[in-house]
C-alpha cells in the first residue's frame, strides 16, 4: 500500500512540474511570436532525421526541414538544438527548447509532455527487387534477410511467420545476400534501407510500400502548452493538404540510386600491378566501380581513381596513371565527398590516416629488414658454398696431380 501511495505521489508532482498554468502555456505562443524565434530540440546524430552535415557541421535532416516549413508559416524562425534521447525530455520540461521532434507516442511519454499531429510515418520495410513484393501476402514463402540481434530480426519473426528468417551479420552482408540471390528480401527501418538502396549500382531494387511495422513520428510540446500545439498541428496540416509535407519527406526518404552515401579510407600500399593500390575503409561503404578523389594528409588534391574491388574492409582502386607516382600510404581516398567534406575528414580524421601510413610504413621496414635478412643470409650461403667449391676444386686438382704423377712414374716400368 505504501509503494503505491508513493508511486502516485511521485507521478503526481511529475504532472504538476510538467504542467503550466494557462497564462504560463499561452505565454509561450506569445513569446515566440515577439521574438520571433521558435526553440526547437532536434536529434543530435540520427539521420536523415537531422544530423551534423559533413563540412559545414551545421544541423541538417528531415526534421529540420519540417520545422523551418512549420516556422515559416508561423511567421518566425526555427532556431535548431541538438538533443539526445537521454535530455531531450528535460530540454523541453526545462524550457531550454519549446518544441522536441523525433518522438514516437508511448504512454509514459504522454504522461509528461503533448503531442502534435505525426509529421512522418515510417518503421520497418523491405528492400527486394523491384516487382517481387507488391503486398503482404508475397511475403508468404520468401526468404526475408534481418541483421541478427536487431529489432528489425524479432520483428520479422513476430510478424512474419509465413516467410523464412534468415539472420545475417551486418547490413552490408544483406545487401550481398539479396545481391547474390541468397535472399529473396531484406528488412531494416526505413532510413537505413534508403541509404542502401542508394548504394546499389545500377538500378532494378526497390523500397516497396509495404510495412512490417508502422511507426510515427511526432513533436512534442510542454503538457498543457495548448496554444502552440494547436499552431504546430494547424502548421502541419497545411504542409501536407499543401503537398509541401510530401516534397521534403521525398527529398530524404525517396530513391536516391544515382549516388551512393559518401564514404572514405585510406592508401595502405601499392598493389602487384600499377596502377592499383590497395586501400583500407574507415567510414561508410565503397562500391566497386565508384570514381574516388585522392587527398595528400596537407590537403592537397592528388587525382582520381576508380574502386575495382572490395574484400570486407579493404579495397582495391586504380588511380590516375598522372598520379600514380604521387600517391602515398595515408592518403585520403573519398568517394562522393565535396572537397569541403575531405577536408573536415582531413581535420577530424588525421590521425586515423596517420596511424594507417605509419603501420604501412612499419610493415615496409619490416618487409626490408626481413629482406636484407634473406639477402645476407643468401649471400653467406653463397660465399660457404664457394669456398666448399673452391677446396673441392683444389682437392680434385691435388688428386689428379698426385694421379699423373704416379702414372708418368710407373708407366713404363
């Protein structure tokens, strides 16, 4: 009994701390509108919902795009915070922001902040061959591929019971598994099969509308901040009556098969045949066949390159013949990277490209030290074995000497 009173006295003055009075909630409209600024928490490092932009490390993503268009209509401006799920909730109770985006309706949050219209409905999907899967009675039979240990892996279980699980250890195994026919279909939230749709060279795969599970997405406001959730509800529903809402959505979450996200390694060595070199991942994914720009660690540009194979995290690439004699271990190679982005890598990341040229350059002095060794040791074999030829030459000449010798001497006896 004594639990239970202390469980509603805590829910109770979690309410009363969440809840502002009347004059408290229709000040803050009001004090947007004056100032003009509307305080908006958005996700920190979770794209393409927002994002720190490569280069610039300005916030970027869907969700700020939604609020700019939400703003705009309210006549201010958003004015972007980076939040994590671990403070996002307390940024908005604490009135460090007057609006958090990214936010799926549960009741514990229900309980201690209001909740717009959604403004995105996502989840978990497919990515298959484009034709193959139209509804959800095509799932039955097929072979649906999951990243094991994801949730995306006990979803398709819980509610794909016609269709084959097949588990398989990262996101990129999938890709090859439906590649090579291994699978007939690959399941992940949506955000994530987009970028791998992206990756896929050529075109023939395809994000069907079909969910494994429907997941949306709100903002949030204080709870009882009633006016500014009615402004961002009506906002929102002139974006989508407008079509406005489907253009941004398109931007982020629609096919983008003609680029590949950006991605980037480093020069580990020359290969056996000029002009290939051999190259090590650091981030994102390398396609074969992709073009790549090759940077010295000074950020001087190199030349450019194609990637001819990929084996896990390294992979081969062909440079430039006019700049084969020019590249080194540790250099940038970027694949769809402006030049500002390779230099914010070059910045943020050297030490990751100095660490690949100096182990390369280790294992260089270990190779040679290793063949000075063999060469030493091949050279006193060599000097054993001439002096052992020398003295057996000598001994067969001694022989035959001591041979004519006696036979000129007993011959005619």
């Amino acid at each position: 009994m004594g639990v239970l009173l202390v469980r509603a006295a805590l829910l109770a003055l979690a309410t009363l701390v969440a809840t502002p009075p009347a004059a408290v909630a229709q000040a803050t409209l009001e004090r947007v509108k004056k100032t003009g600024v509307l305080l908006v928490g958005v996700p920190a490092d979770d794209p393409p919902l927002s994002f720190r932009e490569p280069g610039s490390g300005r916030l970027v993503g869907y969700d700020v795009d939604v609020v700019t268009e939400v703003a705009r209509i309210l006549g201010v401006r958003a004015q972007m915070t980076p939040v994590t799920p671990s403070n996002r909730l307390a940024a908005l109770i604490d009135g460090r922001v007057d609006l958090v985006t990214g936010l799926t309706h549960t009741p514990a949050r229900e309980a201690v902040v209001d909740f717009t219209e959604h403004y995105l409905v996502s989840g978990q999907k497919l990515l298959a061959r484009t034709g193959i899967i139209r509804t959800h009675e095509d799932l039955e039979g097929k072979r649906i591929g999951a990243v094991v240990g994801t949730f995306s892996e006990s979803c398709a279980r819980d509610r794909c019971k016609v269709s084959q699980i097949v588990p398989v250890p990262d996101y990129i195994a999938g890709v090859e598994a439906l590649l090579n026919g291994e699978i007939d279909t690959f399941t992940a939230d949506e955000a994530i099969l987009v970028d791998l749709l992206a990756g896929i060279p050529g075109r023939g795969f395809e994000i069907p509308d079909v969910m494994i599970l429907r997941q949306e997405y709100h903002m949030a406001v204080r709870k009882g901040d009633t006016p500014l959730l009615q402004a961002i509800d009506a906002a929102l529903n002139q974006l989508s009556s407008s079509g406005r809402l489907a253009v941004v959505r398109d931007a982020w979450y629609g096919p983008r098969e003609d680029q590949a996200p950006p991605a980037y390694g480093a020069v580990v060595r020359k290969a056996a045949t000029r002009p290939r070199f051999l190259g090590l991942l650091l981030s994102g994914v390398m396609y074969p066949d992709a073009p790549v720009d090759v940077y010295a660690l000074d950020g001087r540009y190199v030349g450019k390159g194609r990637v001819t194979g990929v084996i896990g995290d390294e992979f081969y690439m062909d440079v430039d013949q006019d700049a084969y004699d020019y590249v080194r271990p540790g250099f940038l190679v970027a694949m769809n990277m402006t030049p500002e982005m390779a230099l914010d890598v070059l910045l943020r990341g050297r030490s990751s490209l100095k660490a690949v040229k100096a182990e390369t350059e280790k294992a260089i002095t270990q190779l040679q030290a290793q063949k000075e060794r063999e060469g030493l040791e091949k050279l006193r074999r060599a000097q054993k074995l001439d002096t052992l030829r020398e003295r057996t030459r000598i001994s067969i000449q001694g022989d035959r000497a001591r041979y004519f010798y006696y036979y000129r001497r007993n011959r005619y006896r």
